[in-house]
C-alpha cells in the first residue's frame, strides 16, 4: 500500500524525541537529522515548525522532517516559503543544516520522498520551498514545479583517514608541497610537534566553550558566537551530544599555551567539523588553524574513523587540508506567480545571480 504523508503540529519535544529516535534507529541518516542536531535545535530556539510525517498502512514512522513556514523577504517583497528542517528565520537558522532531508527507514527513502512529495504539492499555502545543504541527487529535486534555482552549490573537502593510516600515518605527504611547508613552518614556532588533543569532560563543557567564544570575539562582522542563541545551541549540542559520544569538544595546546579549539561531530565512523576558534599566530607565518586540524586528522586516524569532514564552504585552507571532497546543493523549487515571474524577468534584466 502506498505511504501516506501529513503535516502535523510539532509535538512537546519528549513525545517527538521518543517518535524522532526510533526511527533515527532504523535509518541511515546524517548527523544533521539526528535527534541530538534537531533536539538541541528545538530546545535552543523558539521555533515552531509543523511535522511532515510519512506513515505506512499500520501507522508506523517511515519518515519524518521539520519544515517551517515564512513570509521571507524577496526582490519584490514577501513570499509564502516552507523551508525543510529550518524554520524560514535567519537568527533561528544561524546553526546551518547539511546533508539535509527526510529521516527516512532504511531502504525506504525514495518512496518516502515521493510521499512527502505529493503532500508538498497539495499545500496551497506556499509559492517556495527551500532545501538547504541537500545531495545533488536528493529525490526530493524530483518535485514538480515551475521553476527550481540551485542559488548556491558548496564543496565538502575532507581527509580520508584510511589514507592517512595506508602512509603510516604522514598525513602531511598527502597534502601540497605549499601546505605542507606551511604546516611544517607551524610546528617548529610550536616548539617542534603538533599540539596535544585533549577531549573535554563534563566539567571542561562550559569554560571551554566560554574560551571558543573568547577566541571568535571581533573576529568577524556578522559573527554567529555573538548571538546568545547560537552560543546556547552549541552548548545544548555539547552537553548532549558529549554524553552520548556524538559530539567532541577538542582542546589544543601546546608549552606556550592553548592553540585552539574544535567541535566535531562523531557519527557512523566520520568526524565533522562544525566549529573552531583558533589563538592568535605566534609568529607572522604560524597557521594555528592548520595545526589543530592536522592534530584532528591524526586524533581521529588514531581512534579508527574513516574520514575526516571539514563540512560545506569555500575557503582555501579546507581545500588545502583535503584529500577528497563532495558537494552540497541549495535549491528554491517556486510555484508559478504573477510576482516571481516579475521577479525572475526582473533579475535576468538585471543579470542578478539566484542568490539575490
């Protein structure tokens, strides 16, 4: 029998905790659709999504997702958009979902997303739909639809740590010769090796992250360790995640002192890393952003993961760091309206990117 998909309102968090982790059980999903990323998500932010929930004949979960609903701004104005496993606000979606999708049963996704699909396509109440930090092949591209913008595609650089072990564990022989100069001009300002990896415990949770934030203090213009928000949700996620194994907090030091700090998340065999703060350099050419991860890749070879993630963007020292790499797609997927179609002769004429 065919799977029948609704939108439901969002249960109290124990009751879709209980719903969210059984079916996480039977599934083959990312750290991103787990419930230890969408609880902390939930528990952080005063948010409110529905629940598109996809059930078999008996009742049973075989697919779930959070998708919010806003009026979000766009060249000529305000649109009705649903967003997958965001909530269509920018504060609330400051922690950033990739490999987003349905958390679907094993097996069981593609009839899942064709599910969902057609429960998408009998909603009135939406022109766009966003799907932030989804596969290339994701079958939820498959909606039928007037027009779809890929309005970003991101690199995922990443170390392949059974390579690391096949070299005995030289990591550095795998990267560039320019990077390797520059890690190795690194170690010897640090006083000859990498830094010392120290995993934090329940007591090292609140003052390490209160250092993180320290370290990231001015150092951008639209910084996200400045949002209290933010700064709670990562520390939600430490808590629990640390309890459970899922989520690392690694403190890097050296004889002159701290280096840096990471926060990984552990799942399936990989390490993903999602936050950092770094020191200041040392010297004029000290890399301590460098050192950390190489200390990474050589914490998480040594512990018997496959693969080391640096997680989606485009900045060189991911690329530099990598010895592979995959990619990640945002898309908008837009119902047909007199405004967007103004919108999009509007933004050919003016030779606007999708992103604008």
């Amino acid at each position: 029998m065919a799977l029948v998909a609704q939108f439901l309102p969002l249960p109290n968090r124990t009751a879709l905790g209980a719903r969210w982790k059984a079916l996480e059980a039977q599934a083959d999903a990312a750290f991103f659709l787990s419930w230890t990323w969408v609880g902390a998500w939930l528990a952080s932010y005063d948010v409110r999504p529905e629940l598109l929930a996809v059930t078999d004949e008996a009742g049973a979960d075989v697919a779930l997702a959070l998708v919010g609903h806003a009026m979000m701004p766009r060249l000529l104005g305000r649109t009705a958009t649903l967003s997958l496993n965001q909530s269509g606000d920018g504060q609330a979606d400051r922690p950033y979902v990739e490999y987003n999708g349905l958390l679907a049963a094993r097996g069981r996704e593609a009839e899942a997303a064709t599910a969902a699909i057609a429960a998408l396509g009998c909603r009135r109440d939406w022109r766009a739909l966003r799907l932030s930090g989804i596969a290339p092949d994701s079958p939820l591209l498959d909606m039928p639809c007037w027009t779809k913008r890929r309005v970003d595609a991101s690199p995922v650089y990443q170390v392949d740590l059974d390579g690391v072990r096949g070299v005995a564990g030289d990591y550095l022989s795998l990267l560039s010769a320019n990077t390797r100069s520059q890690v190795r001009r690194a170690i010897k300002d640090h006083g000859g090796g990498l830094p010392h990896v120290a995993r934090a415990g329940a007591n090292e949770v609140t003052p390490w992250l209160a250092e993180m934030a320290a370290l990231n203090s001015g150092r951008h213009a639209d910084n996200a360790w400045d949002d209290p928000a933010f700064r709670g949700f990562v520390t939600t996620i430490v808590e629990q995640g640390r309890a459970s194994g899922t989520v690392d907090l690694l403190r890097f030091t050296d004889a002159g002192g701290v280096v840096g700090l990471l926060v990984n998340f552990v799942h399936r065999g990989q390490a993903l890393n999602y936050q950092s703060a770094f020191a200041d350099p040392r010297t004029g050419k000290d890399k301590p952003g460098l050192l950390c991860h190489a200390a990474a890749v050589d914490h998480y070879a040594a512990r018997g993961l496959a693969l080391y993630s640096l997680l989606a963007g485009k900045d060189r020292y991911k690329q530099s760091l990598s010895t592979c790499q995959e990619s990640l797609d945002w898309w908008v997927i837009e119902r047909f309206s007199p405004r967007l179609a103004a919108e999009a002769a509007l933004r050919y004429i003016l030779k606007r990117p999708a992103s604008a």
